[in-house]
C-alpha cells in the first residue's frame, strides 16, 4: 500500500509480438520509460501473442506495450486482448500500441480496446505522460 503523495511505480511491459525483427525502437521506449521511473519488463524478441498474456498477466503489469512493425497487427492485437480478458486482465491493463498502423486499421483497434496508438515520430513525452494519466489505479 502507498501512502498519500508517494507515488506507485507503474509496472509495464514493452513486447514484441511474431515474427518482427526490429526492436530498436521497443528498446527506446524501454529505456525512455526506465528513466521515467516505471518498472520495465522486456519481452524479447518473436514472442506469440500467448507468451505476451502470460508474461502480462505473470508480472502483474500496469501497462502493456505491443510493438509491431510487421503489420500483423490485426491478427496479433485481437489474440492478445482476447487473452488478457479470459485471465480477467484486460480491466486493468493499458494496453498500447507502438509502430506502424496504417490509419484505416486504428479505429478497429481502438474498438478492441487498444487505448492509444503511437505511431512513428511521436514524442517520447506525450507517450510517458498518456502512461502516467491513464494506468490503471490499483
């Protein structure tokens, strides 16, 4: 239990799903959030959207970030999401998304739950600021 004005660490995991070989930019992101104070966890690489759950579910995250660059993301999204609720996860886990998604293909996932995606050149600070305003309460 925290006290009043200290503040939780939030807890995230930055994953990359299937066969995506590029993790430079999940890296990044790992290391931004680091500095910021959150609890990092690493996914590796070419993780299934299974090993993503568990390892969500496992470590209690607060934030879960999927990097996809392959485009896979709408089969791969919709798998992970799908996971999180049959373990009664997906309630309190921010779930965002980071890489490349054409803009046709945000609004589907918005609708699954994603809670924002963040595509190439976004600001490393609006990304840490939408974590630290939208984790979920514990």
């Amino acid at each position: 239990m925290s006290t009043e004005g200290e503040q939780r660490t939030i807890r995230c995991l930055v994953a990359k799903v299937g066969l995506d070989g590029h993790d430079r930019g999940a890296h990044v992101i790992a290391r931004a959030f680091r500095d910021a104070g959150f609890e990092v966890i690493y996914s590796g690489l070419h993780k299934s959207p299974d090993e993503i759950v568990q390892a969500a579910v496992q470590e209690d995250v607060d934030v879960l970030g999927i990097s996809i660059l392959s485009g896979a993301h709408d089969t791969l999204v919709p798998k992970i999401i799908d996971g999180l609720k049959e373990y009664d996860a997906f309630d309190d886990t921010l779930v965002l998304v980071g890489g490349i998604v054409p803009d046709d293909d945000r609004e589907e996932l918005y609708e699954l739950g994603v809670a924002e995606i963040f595509g190439p050149g976004s600001s490393m600070q609006d990304t840490i600021d939408f974590v630290r305003e939208n984790a979920p309460e514990r």
